[in-house]
C-alpha cells in the first residue's frame, strides 16, 4: 500500500487530574507542523497525481473515567482542524479545509499488569467537502478503537505503601 511521503512534528500539551483514585480527567491539545507540506504517493500513479498539499493541523482529546473496582466508564471527546494555507500556492487554491468534533464512550477493565480500554465515537461536527464533480459531501464517521496500557515499572505494595505516607508539603 503506497504511503504519502511527508513529516509533521508534532508538539502536545496535556493536563490530568485524578481525583481520590475513582475520577481521571485528560486534557490533551496537540499542534502538527507539517514539515512538507508536498505529500506525494510512490509509484507511477503518485507521479500522475502530483503533490498533495498537507495543512498544519490542531487536534483536542478530553477524557473523563470513573472507575468501579476494576472497570471504568466515562465519556470521551476529540476534534481536529486544518489550519490556514497560502492560498496564493497554486497547490492550496482548491484546498478543502478538514475538520470535526466527537464524542462517545470509553469502557475499561484493569487486570493485573495492564489496562483494556475500548472506544466508541460519532462526529457531531464534521466540515463537508465538495468532490471533483462538485457535489457536497458529508464527512461524518463513527469510530471504534481500543487501546492497550501497560506500565514500564510499577512500585511494589511496601514503596507505594511508604509514597502514600509521606506528604507532598511540609512546613520544615
């Protein structure tokens, strides 16, 4: 399967709070920079197609969980956006800007050394786009993905134990 060559770095700012060991709240915002913003596909019918312009980009994550011994359920909610191209570039004068906004449900189950976590979105939001014949097209989409977390290290029970005594402040 060809793959567009291009590059984005990609910088992320995120913020958790958990609250009593039961509630976890994620913010995530993340800004890409395309490196080169000329996609181009391998290949004679990548040479046919030329290159394909790629915007700078910003995406949102927010996640709420709640946890029930070792399952957990919440909301979650993430959005994208193209950001503004040159449009005095020959190559972004027809450029269709991307962008949506969704939301649904995360469901987990913690074993022993790992997590399970299984999504389920749908676009409320979603920029339509017109096709080359000109016709408006709705880009809305439902989503499902899971996700697997484990941890590098994790402290055994007398060192969380000995953490979980000592204060964050002390007066001294």
């Amino acid at each position: 399967m060809p793959q567009a060559a291009s590059a984005t770095l990609r910088q992320s700012f995120a913020a958790t709070y958990v609250g009593d060991g039961h509630y976890n709240l994620t913010a995530s915002l993340s800004y890409g920079l395309t490196l080169d913003p000329r996609a181009r596909f391998g290949g004679a019918v990548g040479r046919s197609l030329g290159p394909i312009g790629q915007a700078d980009g910003l995406g949102l994550d927010l996640t709420l969980v709640k946890r029930f011994g070792r399952f957990e359920i919440g909301p979650v909610a993430y959005g994208s956006l193209d950001l503004a191209v040159d449009r005095r570039d020959p190559l972004y004068r027809t450029y269709q800007k991307t962008g949506q906004f969704a939301a649904g449900a995360l469901v987990g189950y913690s074993f022993d050394r790992f997590i399970v976590q299984v999504y389920l979105a749908r676009d409320i939001v979603a920029r339509q786009t017109r096709t080359r014949g000109g016709q408006v097209q709705d880009n809305e989409e439902t989503r499902g993905w899971f996700r697997l977390a484990v941890p590098l290290a994790a402290p055994s029970a007398g060192q969380a134990a000995e953490a979980g005594s000592r204060p964050l402040v002390s007066k001294d």
